[in-house]
C-alpha cells in the first residue's frame, strides 16, 4: 500500500509502457501497478525491483481489467496491432477503457495515432493508425477524461530496421519518403512526456502530445551516423510503388504510413519545440546515437541481409 496515486500501465514491458512505468517510479510521485500476461517474465521483475506492482491480466478478459484498474487514479493504455489485426485492437482498447471508467479512473493517457483515411480524403489506407484513432475519436465524442500521446518513428529503429550493409562496408537505408524533415523521437523519452501530461492533470484532458524529439531529414539523420560510426552511412530514398511490392509483413500500409508523414507531418516544427518545453529531458537524435554506439556494433561486424522498417 502507498499515499501516492497509483498508475496502471497497461503494455509496461514494452518499450512504450517501459518507458512510462520507469519514468513515474523514479519521479517519486507516483505509484505504478503493471499489467501484463507474463508477470515472470524478465522485463516484469525488473520493474518489481524498480519499485511496481506486476499483476496479470489480458486485454481480451474484462475482468482482469476491472481488477486491474481498482484504485488506480490514472492509467496508461497502450493497443497492439500487428499480431490482433485492427478490429481486435481496437476491442482491446475499448475494454480497458470501459474498465477503467466503471472502477473511476480520472484520467487516461492513451497512445494512439493520428487519422490518415480521412485527413487524406480516402486516398491513404494505414490501419495502425486509424484502429487507435477510432478510439481516440470515441473518447472525445464521450467527453472522457482522457489525453493523447502520439508517438513518432522510433530512433531505436535505426539499428535494428532501418539500415543494411553493403558488401563495400557502407551502411544504406531506404525510405520511401523524400528528403524532408522526418519526426522522430527516443521510445525512452515517452514515459518523460506522459509523466508531464499525468502532473497536468485535468489541464491536460482533450489534449493531444504529439511525441517529437528530432525532425532533420534522413539524409541529416545518415550524417549523423556516418560521423559517429566511421562507415559511409547513406539515403537512399525509394518510390511508395516500389517499397509496397517489398516482401515484408505491411509493406504497402508501411508505405502509405511514409506518405502520410511526408503530406501532413513533416512540416510541424512547433511539435518538438511542445515537446522540449513538457519534457526538457528530451533527447536529439545526435545525443541518443552517441549513448547507444554499441547497438550498431551488429550492423558493422558482418553482413546481413536487407532490412525494411517495420512499425515503430
């Protein structure tokens, strides 16, 4: 038991609901009760040793989230659509959200996405994106005390998706997106904005953080590596045609998500500036590839095959 309000973070053994969990455990303000399927597992009972409280639970059984959300004042959700499909995400999120009304949650942050059919005009299909915005759209229809994180691509992505080697040593990496400001940010940095958002309390209900850390071009972001790696690291972009037809899981929505970015996302500087002034403790993309060198080690020691990103 303790006087600190307590959090459920529902996804708090991924990288999101990590990040989140750490980050109100240290602040010394809050209380975190995680949820997951696995209480056992390695990333659960590191956060035990950090200070939570681990309970099992299922988005998919109802009752383990009325269980859950008992005596949290705040909750966390994060959705997952690419093993549930977007019905069934969609499902999971409206059950953890009606569980945590009913046992009188005050106040949801809920990671979601923006709406791509219909700020395209139809003419852009990502379903990643619009199965989270469906139930942000109905949580605002509600009146819901609920606020908005809508993470960018992840920097964390870069050793691991986004680049190949080539047999001449150099690095590559190919987007189909063109040479234009890219909004990325730090999957660690996250739990830093919503701890921010869950200290606003009520101030923060309707409002929607669009989590940036960097936006330079991916040309800038090759530089970047080039200079701190020692190998030539370049963009290569490629045509959303071409990069549909890859043979990767989603590349066609992958694609279109690119393109959505490109049209209604890259030109909102004042973004990152929104996110500083929240979270001061948000890094560049410059200072994270610094602390993480060794991720790339991989990349530089052997060939591999070609690696297309996947979702963030």
């Amino acid at each position: 038991m303790t006087d600190k309000p307590l959090v459920l973070v529902v996804g708090a053994t991924g990288h999101q609901g990590g990040s989140v969990a750490r980050h109100l455990l240290a602040s010394g303000r809050w209380a975190v009760r995680a949820l997951t399927r696995d209480p056992g597992s390695l990333r659960a009972t590191a956060l035990v040793r950090l200070g939570a409280e681990v309970v099992r639970g299922d988005l998919g059984d109802p009752e383990s989230l009325r269980r859950a959300a008992r005596g949290a004042a705040a909750m966390f959700l994060l959705t997952e659509y690419w093993s549930n499909g977007a019905e069934t995400e969609y499902r999971h999120g409206r059950a953890a959200v009606d569980a945590a009304l009913a046992e009188g949650v005050g106040h949801i942050v809920y990671s979601s996405l923006p709406e791509v059919r219909r700020r395209s005009g139809g003419t852009l299909d990502v379903p990643h994106y619009d199965s989270k915005a469906r139930l942000e759209s109905e949580l605002r229809a509600e009146g819901a005390p609920a606020s908005f994180l809508h993470p960018s691509m992840y920097y964390e992505t870069w050793p691991t998706r986004r680049l190949r080697r080539r047999p001449d040593g150099s690095l590559v990496c190919h987007l189909p997106y063109l040479d234009v400001p890219l909004p990325t940010v730090a999957a660690a940095d996250l739990g830093g904005l919503v701890l921010a958002m869950l200290d606003a309390g009520e101030r923060m209900h309707g409002a929607t953080v669009r989590a940036v850390g960097d936006r330079q071009t991916p040309s800038e972001y090759t530089r970047i590596l080039t200079e701190l790696l020692g190998v030539p690291v370049v963009y290569e972009p490629m045509s959303r045609e071409e990069y549909a037809q890859l043979p990767v899981p989603g590349a066609r929505p992958l694609a279109e998500m690119f393109q959505f970015i490109q049209n209604y996302l890259s030109n909102q500087p004042g973004d990152l500036e929104a996110c500083r002034a929240l979270y001061p403790g948000m890094r560049d993309f410059a200072t994270w590839a610094r602390e993480h060198v060794a991720d790339f080690r991989p990349l530089l020691q052997a060939p591999r095959k070609a690696a297309f990103p996947t979702a963030s």
